[in-house]
C-alpha cells in the first residue's frame, strides 16, 4: 500500500496502483448501490405478496357473498313454490 494515498506531488504510486485504488472505489460504490437495491426489491417482493393475499382474500369473500346470495335465491324460490 502507498504511504500517501491522497495523492497530489508527493504520490508516488504507479499508474496501474492508481488506477486499481480508483477501481476497488469504483466496486466498492457499485456493491453498496448493488445491496440498497437488492434491499429495496426484497421489500417489493414483500408488498406484492402481501396484496397478492389481500386479493386472494377478497376474491375468497366474493365468492361466498356470492354464494350466499344464490343460497338465498334458491331457498326464497322453493319456499315460494310451498306457499
């Protein structure tokens, strides 16, 4: 490792030692960014599952509001068949 990392008349790393300093910078950036969006679509992931369960709820109830009310119908016409 250079003594002098902060550059200017005193540096006196090489060309490629400069640049491979600028390139972890560059991947160390780039994975940070890479795991705040990994973090962010994981929590996407989460929000659509749960309205996936929302909806599936919902359409569950639907259904036997639905059915409930076909019940209804078929129980309110055979008793008007007795009457």
């Amino acid at each position: 490792m250079p003594a002098n990392k902060g550059g200017g008349l005193h540096d006196n790393r090489s060309t490629t030692e400069y640049l491979l300093d600028a390139f972890r910078g560059d991947l160390a950036d780039m994975d940070a960014r890479l795991a705040e969006r990994a973090r962010k679509t994981a929590e996407l992931y989460a929000e659509r599952e749960q309205l996936r369960q929302a909806v599936a709820e919902l359409e569950r109830a639907v259904a036997e509001e639905e059915a409930a009310k076909a019940s209804a119908e078929v129980a309110d016409m055979v008793r008007r068949s007795y009457e």
